[in-house]
C-alpha cells in the first residue's frame, strides 16, 4: 500500500496528507484487486494504526456492497476466511480493537450474511458460534455482529440505496429481508435465542457490559421471532432477576419493554402483562421514590406506558369482537396500573413524566366512550387533571432571557400536556372549568405574594380553556351559561385584579395572550377596555423593559384593535397620540436604540391606520389624521434620500438604504387597514397616500443601494394599485422607466407581477402605456436572457430561469387580458419575434412550468387570432410551428410524465391542438 497516503488518514495529519488518503481510498475503491492487499493486511495484523484498520475495511466494505458479484469463487471464498481468520485473532490478542473498528467489522459482516446467507453460507452463525464459543472477545463481536445484522434486516432507519430506482430497490429489499428472516426463523433463530440465555447466565454477575449488549440484542430481535422463545419462565425470570440489578436494570427494562410491544392475542397480551407486572409489584418497583436514578425510572416510565398501552390495545380489539367479558377483566387491570401511572405522571424529572403521558392520554379516551363514570374513575380524571396543572409549571432553573435546549424540551413537554388537558376537557369539560376556576381564582387573590411560575400557569390554564372547551367564532361569552359566568367571571379578575403589573415577563406576556384570546370579553363588558389599553401602552407592553415583550405586545395589540374597532371609538386619539414617539422612524447616525424594532414598529403602523380608518369620524377628520400619521415619513424620507446621495461610505449607504426602506413600508403597511366597506376614496385619503407616491417614487432614480430601494418602492405600487385604483396610473409610466434602466434578472423578476397586476386589473386602460413600454420591456428581458453565464453558476441559471418564467407569465397575462392588439401593434418582425420566443419555450427549455404557459398563450392566440379575420401569415405559423411544436415537446426525452407540472403541460398542449380545431 501506498504508505505515504496512509499518513493522511490520521484525523490530525494535516490537510494535504489527508485529500491525498482520500484520492488513494477512491483508487482503491475503483482498483481490480485493492481489496486483496486490504484482506491480507487484516487477516495476517500487519498494520498496527487502528485508522489504517478501518480504511481497510471500508475497502472490504465497499467491494461486497457493490463489486461482489463480479469476484470469483476463491475469491469470494477468501473474503469468508479472511472476516473469519480477523475474528479468532480478536480472542488472542493482547488489547481489544477499538470501539469504532470493531463496530465496522460487524457492519461488514452483515453485509456478507445479506449477500451470502441464502446461497453460500448457511451456516453464518453456527461458524461464528464455534469461533467465539464463551470467550468474552468473542462473544462481545458476535454481539455487534447480531446488532449489525438487525440493522441491515430490519432497521427502517437505515436508507440502503440512493440510486434512482429508489421504490424499486425497496421493494427488492423488503422482499429479500423477508426472505432471509423468514430462512433465520426456520434454520437457526433458536439456537440464536439459545447462545443468548448461555451468554445472559455466564456474564450477569461478572460482566455487565456484555449482558446489557445481549440484553438489546434479545430487544431488537424479539419484534420478528417468535415470541414464545423468550416470552417463557426462564428467559422472564431471568429478565426479572435483572430488574434488581443497578448496572443492568435499564436495559432490562427495554427489552421488557419490547417484548410487552410485540403484536400477540389480546388475552394472551392481557395475561402476559399481568404477570409481569405482578413480579415488578413483588419487587417493590411499583413504589416510585422521588429520589431514585432518574435514569432508570425514565425506561422504567417508558415500560409501564407500553404495558399501559398494550392492555389498551387488547381492550379495544376486544370490545370490538364483542368478547365484554374480557373486556372487563382488561379494564380492571388498566384501572390497576393508573395509581402507578400518576406518580410517574407527577414525578419531577420531565423525561419520567413525559415517557407515560401516551399511556394516559389511551386511558382517557377508554373513558371518554364510557357511558358513565364511577367514583374512582372521576377521582382518577381529577387526580390526572391537578398533575397537568402542577407539571405545566415552569421550574426555578428555567432561563427566559437566554432560551436553550432545555427550554425548547420544556416547550415541547408542555405541549403533550396541553393535548392531555384537551382530552381531559373531551372527558369532563365540568370538571375541568371547575378545577381551572378554583386554581386561578386562588392564585390571583394573592397573586402580589406568589411565585412567578404560579401565576403564569394559572392565567395559562385560562389561556388553554379556550382551546379545551371549543366554540365557534370565539363566542365563548354566550351559549352555555355555567360556562359563560365562569369565563366571563375569570377575566373580569384577570383585568381588574392588576396582574398585568407582576413584574416577571412571562406573566406579562400570557397576561397580553389571554386577552387577545378572549377579545370577545370587552364586547360585553366594554367598560374595561382602557384599562386593558393602558397596559398594552406603558411600562407593562410597549414600553417593557424586555425587548422580548415589547416586541410580542406589539403583535398583540394590533390583533386586540383590530378585533375590537366597534368599541376603540372614544379611545382613538389618545391612542394615537401616546402610540407617536413608537413610530418614529429611527435613523442610523443618531445612535439611539429604539424601543421597537423595524418590523414591530410595522404592526403599530398598522393599528394606526385600522384605528382611523375604523373609526366613525368624517372623511375629513380621516384625512388629517392620516396627514399627520404619514407626513413625519414623507419629511424623514426626503432627507434621508439626500443624504445617501452623498453618502460614501458603503455601510452608511446601506443604513441609509434600510431606513428608507422601513419608510415606505411602514406607510404602505397603514394602507392594509382600507376594505372594500371602507375604501382610501371614501375615507377621503387618496391625496395622502398620492402624495406619498410622489415622495417616494425618486429613489428609483437613486443610483446607490438600487436593490433595496426598488424592492421597497414597488412593493408600495402594488399597494397603491390596490388602494388608489386608476389614480395611480400617472405615475406607473415614469416609475417603470426607472426600474428598467440597468435592471439584473432579479429586477425585471420582481418588476413583471407589478406590470402584470396592472395589466389584469385596468386591462384597456393601460393599453396605450403597454404598448409604449412592451417592446422596451422585452429588450431589457432578452439582453438580461442572452448575457453568458459560467457553465457551472447554478444560481445565474436559476435566475434565467425564474425570469423566462415570468416573461411567458407577463405574455399570458397580456393575451389573458384580451389585449393582443398591444401584440400585433409592435410591427410585423416584432411579433414575429415574440412568437418564436413561445414556441421556444413549449419545446426547447426542459421546464414544464414555462412549456405549460406558452401553450396557455399559444392556444389563446389561436382562438384570438386563428380565425379568417387573423392578423395575416398567422394561419401559416400555426401550421407550420404551433402544430409541430404541440407533437415536439411531449417527444423530448426531458418531458418527465412521471412529474405532475409536465402533465399539466402535456393537458394544455391538447388544449392547443383541440383551440387549433375548432378555429381551423
């Protein structure tokens, strides 16, 4: 071997060494009798460095996974002898091989047996057997070898083919795995099961290691052999034994939890479970010590919700077959296991607590279908339902600041708990109101001497009720009236009680989220709404010390008036005036850190606007307030403009670009708050927002920061088409000159919508503008499409691509609009031009999104202009381009049938051929 490029295997060599290892190993991998030099150095132990080891066998590895049909015999024959000759060397050397090395060699070991068990080594395991005997070398490979085995059989994890054929090699797959399970059942699973039980009864006392490493080759194999060879007195008994054993206990503990998981017989299940559980109870392992190893209480937890779940499982399959009898006897044994189930339910260790909660979850919905309850089963409901309320609480340790994994675990935790009170409400809605109630009603008579976490979850149990007992549209205030008092009674309390003021952002925080929940409240106790608003507007929300708050509240209160504006009436101006110095555009050079970020500031824009434009003052008072509203961004925009013009320094420009960008859209976002109830005209404020436009639209003219600029400008015309309607029009030919001059492909991308949302939505109007700017519009299009483009630039490809589409796009959406006429007025050669552009596009380019378009407009053109009255030579083009090209793209070998966009393409190519037709 190439000892120079062995070097670079070491993982500290440095870089070059190790790229010249790689190309060695790619060599090798391609090389006829590489393998051979590779079996020889491991069957006679001629390197020493364990990575070279390891290189060796992924040489191996390699050739049998992919190369091994084309060895010969002997040579096939040599590679048995040398994994055979490896593996006695294991039992006589002086140290054992590494961890990492001899996981590999069981990997390539299982490749042999998938290739060759069926065929030509049908006594795999019994030669492995006779090799390893009881020697604990030995035993610990032939271990790994199993596990590796498993893998490869039946881990669904594990992707074995990436080539094109996917589904085809899977099938083949799956089909082989069966076959060779099936061939282990018949030929040697019992000897297997057999060699276990020796290795569990030498090692249990003497090495924990290998008996925890049988104990998970006894789990993984248990899901597809027959059951009976372990599910019997001496392997349980055995099993048992071990639960008692601290080195070994959490590995019995799977594998119990793996043979209680098996598929079986429902009464057989129900005996099975029974009897273990009996053994566990007699072993005291039913008595959960808070202080135990969590560890263990963790698999523990997780083998009771599988004997849980199993019993459940039986309960239902036998209520099914209608056996009630069992059924009975099932149900008394889960109603057995439910004190064992809250404690591990209750226990401090979230892990513990979680690992059970499936099991609990199955039990409630057994008792949702009962047609009644008795006492221990209510007690049971009650008991589960103050466990979700005590383990919903955040603990000391929690960092709110500084959100980290254990956070993001808790999150999740709490959102399995939250789906076991939603049962809990499908349970016992009464129960659950009424546990809530007393909870929060406690919580916040005291709430000033309470601990933060406390409070949070009460006015969280609060918050999740709306969810738990559902109802249309929000109406939680109407309807059932047990209900309504108790809700209507609980916010009351939440509002007047001055929570809001605890100072700890979580309580705050689910204070503002409870609120904008129940909106529906202050529709009918509207007399607290300003106190709601004071907090959302001073040192509790907007202006909290947390940025994290203040941000959240700003999304808050902008649903809160949103959902409210019937009752914001007296409250606008205030409003107004207290929300101004949150709006202010802040920018870059005076270095002052403003509350709200950008986008927060955004959601204030926008309540801004909904407040006027919502209220029932006269367009007049509109108008002013909307004035006064806009016109601080107009001023800030004019000179902030001048000074990016001056500006030299490339950061300063983008901060200056950045902040005119936040202008515009802060304007364009008041403007979400019009409707069609309440359009800009009736609220009497299109001359704000056109004289917005006017303040705007120079920044395309801008020649620093082009990007930015544009995407901010355009973005406020698509609004303003919305908003203004046709008085928008004056500007759009000026504006659009601007944004084609030294456009890129991303430019004309981003410019096409805005053309084609006008074009779609004043169609003849803008006809005389359309054909003024088509023929310049598609220069800049084709000069962008015809720049050269490095051959491996994905991105510059990707681009032309987007922009192809978004040409075809704009086309469609002319011919779409029943403006052709902009078409044929560009001059004979023009038109001719365009049109071979379309059959380009439905043939040449493998892209079945743009083929499908051009056939949109081809066959559009077709009915336009297919008749005897066509614009003349149009006749000819159909024949001898449109009919060809409709017979030509499906016969590409890139149009892919199996890809959903390229049927379309192929449905409206038919469309094309039928238009031609019915025309011709």
């Amino acid at each position: 071997m190439d000892e120079q490029a062995l070097l670079g295997l070491n993982p500290n060599a440095d870089a070059d060494f190790r790229q010249r290892a790689l190309a060695y190993f790619e060599q090798l991998k391609i090389s006829q009798d590489a393998w051979q030099v590779c079996a020889e150095a491991l069957a006679q132990s001629i390197y020493s460095d364990d990575h070279i080891k390891f290189f060796c066998f992924q040489v191996l590895e390699h050739q049998i996974k992919f190369k091994y049909s084309e060895l010969t015999e002997v040579q096939q024959q040599l590679i048995r002898e040398t994994l055979i000759t490896w593996l006695q060397a294991q039992m006589l050397n002086p140290q054992p091989e590494k961890t990492f090395i001899r996981n590999k060699a069981a990997q390539v070991f299982a490749l042999l047996f998938v290739t060759e068990y069926l065929t030509k080594w049908p006594k795999f395991f019994f030669d492995i057997l006779s090799v390893v005997d009881l020697n604990p070398r030995g035993v610990d490979m032939y271990l790994r070898i199993l596990m590796a085995v498993d893998a490869e059989l039946v881990d669904r994890d594990v992707v074995h083919t990436s080539e094109a054929s996917y589904y085809f090699a899977l099938t083949f797959e799956a089909r082989r795995n069966t076959l060779l399970k099936d061939t282990m059942r018949e030929q040697c699973i019992p000897s297997l099961v057999e060699s276990w039980y020796q290795i569990l009864q030498n090692y249990q006392y003497n090495n924990s290691e290998l008996t925890c490493q049988c104990l998970e080759v006894v789990g993984a194999y248990v899901s597809w052999i027959d059951l009976s060879l372990i599910a019997n007195e001496r392997f349980i008994n055995m099993l048992l034994g071990h639960m008692s054993v601290e080195v070994l206990r959490e590995e019995a503990c799977d594998c119990l939890f793996e043979i209680v998981n098996k598929g079986m017989d429902p009464i057989d299940k129900t005996k099975l479970v029974e009897s273990l559980c009996q053994v566990l109870q007699s072993a005291g392992l039913f008595s959960i010590d808070q202080e135990d190893d969590v560890d263990f209480l963790a698999r523990f937890s997780k083998l009771v919700n599988g004997m849980g779940q199993a019993l459940i499982a039986s309960w239902t399959k036998l209520i099914k077959n209608g056996d009630m009898k069992s059924a009975q006897d099932t149900l008394q044994a889960i109603e057995a296991k439910v004190a064992l189930m809250l404690q591990l339910l209750i226990h401090e260790d979230d892990d513990i607590s979680s690992n059970i909660i499936g099991f609990c979850y199955d039990y409630l919905h057994i008792l949702k279908q009962l047609s009644a309850l008795s006492d221990q089963q209510k007690a049971n409901v009650e008991a589960i339902m103050l466990a979700v309320m005590k383990k919903l609480t955040y603990d000391e340790e929690y960092n709110f600041e500084n959100e980290g994994e254990d956070e993001a675990m808790f999150v999740e935790y709490r959102k399995q708990l939250k789906l076991l009170l939603d049962r809990l409400a499908q349970v016992s809605p009464e129960l659950l109101l009424a546990s809530v109630r007393r909870v929060f009603n406690t919580t916040l008579q005291n709430w000033q001497t309470t601990r933060f976490m406390e409070v949070e979850v009460a006015i969280r149990l609060l918050y999740m009720l709306a969810e738990a007992l559902p109802v249309s549209h929000g109406a939680h205030f109407s309807g059932d009236v047990t209900k309504a008092t108790a809700l209507q009674d609980m916010m009351r309390t939440l509002v007047t009680s001055g929570v809001s003021a605890y100072q700890h952002t979580s309580v705050t925080l689910e204070f503002f989220e409870t609120v904008v929940r129940y909106e529906k409240f202050f529709a009918v106790e509207p007399q607290h709404i300003p106190t709601v608003l004071m907090a959302f507007l001073d040192h509790r929300g907007l202006r909290h010390t947390s940025p994290k708050v203040r941000s959240r509240t700003a999304y808050l209160f902008s649903r809160f008036v949103k959902s409210l504006n019937k009752q914001m009436n007296p409250f606008i101006e205030d409003v107004l005036n207290r929300i101004q110095d949150l709006m202010e555009l802040s920018p870059p050079e005076n270095g002052y850190q403003a509350l709200l970020s950008s986008d927060d500031q955004l959601f204030i824009y926008e309540t801004a606007g909904v407040l006027i434009v919502n209220s029932e003052y006269s367009a007049e008072r509109k108008q002013v307030l909307m004035r006064n509203l806009l016109t601080p961004l107009m001023e800030k925009f004019k000179v902030l403009l001048e000074k990016l013009m001056m500006a030299q320094d490339e950061d300063r420009q983008m901060a200056l670009a950045d902040c005119l960008n936040h202008a515009v859209g802060f304007a364009s976002r008041t403007s979400k708050a019009f409707s069609n109830k309440q359009t800009v005209k009736q609220c009497g404020c299109s001359e704000v927002y056109l004289d917005c436009l006017q303040t705007f639209l120079p920044a395309l003219s801008c020649p620093l920061q082009k990007e930015v600029l544009r995407s901010g400008v355009r973005t406020f015309l698509h609004r303003m088409i919305i908003c203004l309607e046709e008085e928008v029009l004056p500007f759009i030919p000026s504006a659009s000159e601007h944004m084609l001059k030294d456009c890129e492909a991303k430019d004309l991308q981003e410019f096409i919508p805005l053309i084609n949302q006008i074009t779609a939505k004043f169609k003849t109007q803008v006809s005389p503008f359309l054909q003024q700017m088509f023929m310049p519009l598609l220069h800049a299009i084709f000069e962008v499409l015809l720049l050269p483009a490095e051959e491996n630039d994905q991105s510059a490809a990707l681009e032309k691509q987007m922009l192809r589409r978004s040409y075809f796009a704009f086309l469609q959406t002319v011919t779409g609009s029943g403006m052709s006429e902009v078409i044929a007025n560009q001059g004979a050669e023009n038109v001719e031009r365009v049109l071979f552009t379309v059959i380009q596009g439905a043939v040449d380019y493998p892209d079945p999104i743009a083929q499908k378009t051009c056939f949109i407009i081809l066959s559009k053109l077709v009915e336009l202009w297919g008749g005897k009255d066509g614009p003349v030579g149009f006749a000819d083009f159909v024949y001898k381009h449109i009919v060809p090209a409709c017979f030509l793209a499906p016969l590409k070998q890139t149009f892919d049938l199996a890809d959903a966009q390229t049927v379309l393409a192929l449905s409206e190519c038919a469309v094309t051929l039928k238009t031609i037709h019915l025309k011709r």
